[in-house]
C-alpha cells in the first residue's frame, strides 16, 4: 500500500520522505494533523470524518517517533 501511495504521489520509491510527510498527509491527503499531548500510552489516534480525517500526534514525542506515528496513522487512512 505504501508503495502504491508513493506513485499515486509521484514520490520515487528510494526517495526518503523525511520532514515531507507531514506535508503530504495535509496537502495531498488533505487529513488534518494535530499534535498535542495524549494520555501516556497514546501515540497517535486517526479519526475518519466526512469532510477532512484527523490525526493526532503525541505532541510529547520526539519528533522522529511523531513522523513515525504519523505514517502508522496515515496507513489507516490509506486502507480504510
């Protein structure tokens, strides 16, 4: 799935998104991405809506975990 949403984008499959992602997920996805702090065992919640998906990122995460978290959530968006 990752791969097919990298070409839908026309993102090379070796290219690394990096700080990209973010970007991508509210830009080309149009999801609406928030960071704040959860509950402690929370890192990340994906919500379906009608009009625009939300993301919510464990905002006390480092920021490497949080673009991980990110793609995880991104990935249900994704799927279904």
């Amino acid at each position: 799935a990752a791969g097919d949403l990298r070409e839908e984008l026309g993102i090379d499959s070796l290219e690394p998104l990096g700080n990209r992602l973010l970007d991508l997920a509210e830009a080309e996805l149009e999801l609406q991405v928030t960071i704040t702090p959860l509950p402690k065992g929370i890192d990340g919640i994906y919500e379906r809506r009608p009009r625009r998906s939300l993301i919510i990122l464990q905002g006390a995460d480092w920021p490497t975990r949080q673009r991980h978290t990110l793609a995880h959530e991104v990935g249900h968006h994704v799927l279904g």
